[in-house]
C-alpha cells in the first residue's frame, strides 16, 4: 500500500463516515454544522485510487485543533492506514503551532491514541448508544 493524504471536500467525506461511524444510524449523523467553514480542513486518505479514509480538522481561536469523523475503511484497519492518517494530523497540527489537538474518541479506541501519546480526560459520555472520551495531545 502507498496510501497519499490530500485535501478533500466534506462532502467526500460522508460514505465513508457512514459506512464507518454511523452504519444503522441517521444521515444527519455523519454530516456537522462546521463542515462548511472555510477554517474546516477535509483529508482523505487514499490507496492509488481507492478513497480509504477521512478526517476532519476544526481549529479554534484559542490555539486549539479538534479532530472529528476519523473513518477507516474496515478492510484497511489494522494495517497503518489510520496510524499513518493520525500521525499526519500532529505533524500538521504541530506544524500549525497548535497548542493542543483533541477529539472525542470510542471508548474501544482509546489504546490507539495511547500508542500516540494522547491522554484522557476522566469523564465518559454517549453519544447514542456509543461510548466517548475526550483524548488530547498537548504540544
């Protein structure tokens, strides 16, 4: 796999959002208010052709940088793809001079951002039926 990141629009980013995030759920899951602004950063990460993975990039006024609708396909899992797409998003964000990088992460996948260095705050929260915590990486 030679996977490339690039920019993308957000509405290339909703199949795989869908497929990924939300399966049984509702369309307006997989779409959010910010999508739009020009401050939003699409990526998409791509295997030749094939679009493979998204993530979404919302940077605030206080220096800070969320990261949201993080989606790889599941024949890619487990093979770098999202590994790669995590560790381009500190490079940019470092890049950036954001001072802190975070996101709202399942429960179940709380040990990859471990392996990234993020920590977590101490509270859970659902979002439907699913489990969250808040992961942040400070620079």
């Amino acid at each position: 796999m030679t996977p490339q990141i690039r920019p993308i629009t957000a509405q290339d980013t909703y199949a795989i959002r869908k497929e990924i995030l939300w399966p049984n759920g509702p369309d307006h899951m997989i779409v959010i208010t910010e999508d739009d602004l020009s401050s939003t950063q699409h990526l998409g990460l791509f295997d030749r052709d094939n679009h493979i993975g998204v993530i979404s990039l919302f940077t605030t006024n206080d220096g800070r940088m969320q990261f949201r609708k993080f989606a790889v396909l599941n024949s890619y899992q487990g093979q770098g793809a999202g590994s790669l797409l995590l560790s381009h998003i500190i490079d940019l964000a470092r890049a950036q001079n954001v001072t802190q990088l975070w996101c709202n992460a399942r429960i179940d996948a709380a040990p990859f951002y471990t392996r990234f260095g993020f920590s977590f705050r101490p509270e859970n929260f659902f979002k439907s039926d699913v489990e969250y915590k808040i992961a942040y990486l400070d620079f």
